[in-house]
C-alpha cells in the first residue's frame, strides 16, 4: 500500500496516456488538423497575394499523422514534467473507494493508493443526444473525426458548439460541404452576437453553413449515405450526408467516483469556490464538475487544478470565473472575454459599447482578413472595461502604447472611440 499527501484521479481519457482531453483528443489534436486545413486554404485561394498553385492537394492521412506526432509530443512533456517533480504516474483504472483511498487496477494487478487529500479530474465524456436512430447511425465524435482517413464528401454536424464549429471549419476548408444544425438561434451560445454574425458569414464561402432553430428528430444510415430529419422554425427539413459528426457538447465522467457520496447535481461534481467536494479531504477540478459557471476549457481546469492544491497547502485561493477568456478556432478565430453585451447590460444597467472594424486595420487589411472587429463593452462614469482582471478604464487601455501594426492595436482604436475620441475610424454618433 501506497501513502501520498496528495493522489489525483484521473490523468485524461486514454488509458494508457496523459494529457486530458485537450492534449490527447481535444483542443491540440484540433488545432494541428486546422492549421494544416489553413494552410491547404491558403494554397488555394492566394491567388491576390500573386501566389499560384497548380495541382495542389489535401493529404488527410500526412495531416493526422502530423497532428499525431504533435500529440505524443505534448504527451511526452506532460510525463517529462511530472518525472522532473517527482510525481508518482500510475496507469490503470482507477475507483475512489474512501475519501483516503483509490484503488487501481493496472496491468500487473490491483494497487491500493492512500492520500491525505485526494483530486478528482476524471474529465468528460461525449454526451449522446436523445434522437431516434442516432446511435445506430454510428455519429463521429471529435476522438474519431480526428483520425479519419479521408474527409467526407458532405458532413452534417449535430450541434454548433466550439467542436461543431472547430471540426466543420477544417472539413470545410478541405473540401466537405458542411451543414451545421443548432437547435438554439444562435451557434457558440455563450459568444457575443456581434462576432458570431460576422463568423458565420465568413464561413459560408468556405463550404460551411449553419442552420438555427433546427431541432433533429432523427438520424437514419442507409448504406453509405446518413440521413438527418430537422424541425427548422416548425417546418420539417432533411439533410443527407456521408458523415455525421456529434458537436453538441460534452457530459462530467463520473465513471470510478460513483460510490464516494458528494453531492452532485445534473452537471457534475458540486464544490465551492476553492474546489473543495462535500466530502472533506476530496476535491474535485475540471470537467467532471458540475458548477454552471466554469466553461469545459483546459484553462479553466488548470486554474482550479492550482485553487485545489494552495487550498490543500492551507493558502488562500479560490476561483474568480468574472473573466476567463474564451477563444473559438474557426477561420477566422472568434475571441471574447468578460461580459457580453448583453450580460452587461442585464448586470449593469446601462453601458457603452464600442466597435472597431478589421476594415480600418492596417495589419488586417495587410493580411487579407478584414471579416473582424474588436468590441469593447464598458460601463460607469469611469468607464470601466468589462473584460479585465484589474479593471483598467479606457483610459487606461488608451494610455498604453500599443504596437504598429498589429491586431492588438485595435483593441486601443476601440477605447479611444468608447471615449469619444475616434482617430482611424469614424466616430459614431451618439
């Protein structure tokens, strides 16, 4: 038997492997497939930039083994680290049988492991949808969508989310017509409306098409064709494709934790704001959680990694969820932090905001991409900007020297005009 200050259960969805889901079969493995997606783009469509390539061609199968290679490179350094700080890495199965103990069951047979605080982060799992015929249907997930060895001629994905948006922009970007079914009037939900508006209209020309208000009632394979049945506004509607992939989220793994008696909710794991469970000594961190609050981000999930164990060393930490950045990985790429529009208007009454277009961006319009804006929301008679930890002022955002030229520089030609002081755009009327 085995004794440890602190024991962490759960080290990502494969066994045999560390990282999480965002090293092994999530935002890493993604953002390799959509940066060789992007330069498969770029190779044919840069035709303004005086660059012509004749014959050019998507190699799926070159694409997942580099995107694999990027894995196992990232897995590698998770364990590297781990081995330079001493930490014990045990491979198996492991079940929370105590508020002290796991148990695992490994390769070469059950080991009993005690700690005086014990971690949880056993992750998330896809979450399979209510509909007719959708699991006979045999649905992609993103695991299996990012080793497929040739891409679909037409993809329909259930679901507009970050992984339905993510993985339908890089099919698109390779070839695969798209159609994205959001039953919510507007996809990536947590985004503000200003950005998602523009997103969707730049994705269109790629090959991707987004269609809202579509609750599916029914997936049916017949031979190698999926067919997807859709309420659209009321008005039933049908799809077919080659493939149908699952991007409507992901549900808390509680698989191992089952019998350990803390409190849980429809989301997860309850805790509180320093990520204790109610069963003292055991805490709890990540997807597997179930505070509405806290996005399925890795980010996130480190963050409260960090909270757990200042709080486990007796520190002072807790989570602050006012401003956690979210980023989407389309082309273009989607980023927010803080409050949305609309948020801040329903926290805090009457607010400002401010728009500044990529149109009027040198670097953008340098780069080509000027389908974009940067959007400040600031409220209070200091005007106070509703996406920083210290809580700068526009003022203080303008007083800062921002380089030239730069994307980031948009986001001072955005305060300036909250300030009422435009200089390379027009000052809106008020």
């Amino acid at each position: 038997m085995a004794e440890y200050d602190i024991a962490i259960l759960g080290g990502g969805p494969e066994r045999d492997r560390v990282g999480g889901t965002c090293v092994t079969v999530g935002c890493i493995p993604s953002k390799a497939l959509l940066d060789s997606s992007h330069a498969y783009w770029i190779a044919t469509h840069g035709e303004e930039h005086g660059v012509h390539v004749d014959g050019a061609r998507f190699d799926l199968a070159k694409a997942v083994a580099r995107k694999d290679a990027v894995v196992k490179q990232n897995v590698s350094g998770v364990e590297l680290l781990l081995k330079g700080r001493k930490a014990e890495l045990v491979k198996g199965e492991g079940t929370l049988v105590s508020p002290t103990q796991i148990r695992v069951r490994t390769a070469s047979g059950d080991q009993t492991i005690d700690a005086k605080a014990i971690i949880v982060a056993t992750g998330s799992k896809v979450g399979l949808p209510p509909i007719k015929g959708l699991a006979d249907a045999k649905p992609l997930d993103n695991a299996s969508a990012l080793a497929l060895a040739e891409p679909p001629k037409r993809l329909i994905v259930i679901g507009g989310g970050v992984v339905g948006l993510e993985l339908g922009t890089f099919f698109a970007e390779v070839g695969s017509a798209v159609t994205v079914l959001e039953m919510l009037p507007q996809p990536i939900a947590f985004a503000d409306a200003d950005l998602v508006r523009i997103l969707l209209r730049a994705l269109e020309p790629r090959g991707l098409r987004v269609r809202v208000n579509a609750k599916v009632t029914e997936v049916r394979r017949t031979g190698a064709v999926v067919s997807v049945s859709a309420e659209i506004d009321g008005k039933p509607e049908t799809f077919e494709g080659d493939q149908v992939l699952l991007g409507a989220g992901r549900v808390a793994n509680l698989s191992g934790v089952e019998q350990a008696g803390f409190a849980t909710n429809k989301l997860g794991i309850t805790i509180d704001e320093r990520m204790r469970t109610s069963v003292k000594g055991v805490y709890a961190i990540g997807d597997c959680i179930g505070d509405p609050r806290a996005a399925k981000l890795a980010h996130v999930a480190s963050t409260q990694g960090e909270v757990a164990v200042d709080t486990i060393l007796g520190e002072d930490a807790a989570m602050d969820y006012e401003v956690v950045p979210n980023v989407v990985y389309t082309h273009p790429e989607v980023a927010q932090v803080g409050l949305t529009e609309a948020q801040a208007k329903e926290r805090h009454g009457e607010v400002k905001v401010a728009r500044f277009s990529f149109k009027a961006s040198g670097r953008a319009l340098a780069l080509g991409e000027t389908d974009g804006l940067t959007k400040l929301v600031v409220a209070g008679k200091d005007q106070r900007t509703l996406a920083m930890k210290l809580e700068a002022t526009t003022e203080d955002v303008i007083a800062t020297i921002h380089a030239h030229p730069t994307l980031a520089e948009t986001f001072r030609e955005a305060a300036l005009v909250a300030a009422g002081r435009a200089i390379h755009t027009a000052q809106p009327r008020s």
